[in-house]
C-alpha cells in the first residue's frame, strides 16, 4: 500500500484533488482519468506549474503542453499563451504545429554542377593557378585525350 501512500501525499501537494482510485482483482491500484491527468501535470516544468496554480491558465492548458516533451518548448509556448491570451483551441493548434515543424526534415540542398567540362576544367586551372600564386612550387601536367581530360599534379613535400 506504499503506492496509495505516495498518491495521498501527491494529492495533499496539489490542491487537493479528491483521490479517486481503485483496487483491481489483483490488488494493484488503478488511478481513475483525474488523477492520472493531474500526476501527468506534475511533470510539467516548474513555471508551467506555477502559472497553473496562480490560475494564469487552465489545467487544459497546461496538458496541451505535454505533448510537446521539451521543457524549453513547454515554457516558450507558455510564454506566447500568456502574451497572446490563447484559449485552449488555440494552445491546441499551436502545439500541432510546433510539433509538425519538429518532424518536418530539411530538404537536402542541392549542390549546383554543370555538365559542361569546359567549367569543370577551368576550375581545376584556376585552383593550380591560386596554389602557384600562394607560393607553392607544383608542377602541373594537363592531357587532352578523345574521352577525357588529364590533370597530373605534384605537389614537392618539404622537409
């Protein structure tokens, strides 16, 4: 019975809400929907649970929070409720989106390229071109063949 202990003192902790629990077949304790909902309001952040008690929202409020997960998000959110005087709908919606925005994945960027190995080409010639200029001895062979282009390049290590 030391869980039926630990609900009584929850329950003497948040406003006292009538206890109302079961004992199943089995002798384990089944809460009923109200304390099961006010427990899971326990577990909201600290100023989620002030707000609540000072009555700045409703406990409907405050359990449309909980899908969110995140503390940060839960009390940001709480933060635009207050400053906004969202109702409950409101709070409601604003949860689903926030919660869409999560699983909303970035698109992959696409990397830009050409076909034209004309570019491709004068790239690699400007890049030897800035390494030469920077200071650095290479030496640099290009080859034209039917099929492709050639670039050898060595690069001297120092020692």
């Amino acid at each position: 019975m030391i869980g039926l202990e630990v609900l009584i003192n929850v329950q003497s902790n948040f406003n006292k809400v009538p206890l109302s629990v079961t004992i199943d077949k089995d002798w384990r304790i089944v809460l009923t929907a109200t304390v099961a909902n006010k427990l899971r309001l326990l577990k909201l952040p600290q100023p989620i649970q002030e707000a609540l008690l000072n009555k700045i929202i409703t406990e409907r409020h405050a359990r449309a929070l909980i899908p969110l997960k995140d503390p940060e998000k839960q009390v940001a959110l709480l933060a635009e409720i207050i400053e906004k005087n969202f109702n409950v709908k409101q709070t409601e919606e604003r949860v689903v989106k926030l919660l869409e925005q999560k699983n909303e994945k970035p698109k992959p960027k696409r990397k830009a390229f050409s076909k034209d190995m004309r570019i491709a080409v004068n790239t690699i010639r400007q890049s030897l071109s800035m390494v030469t200029d920077s200071g650095i001895n290479l030496d640099a062979e290009e080859e034209e063949f039917e099929e492709f282009y050639q670039f050898t390049i060595r690069i001297p290590k120092k020692k």
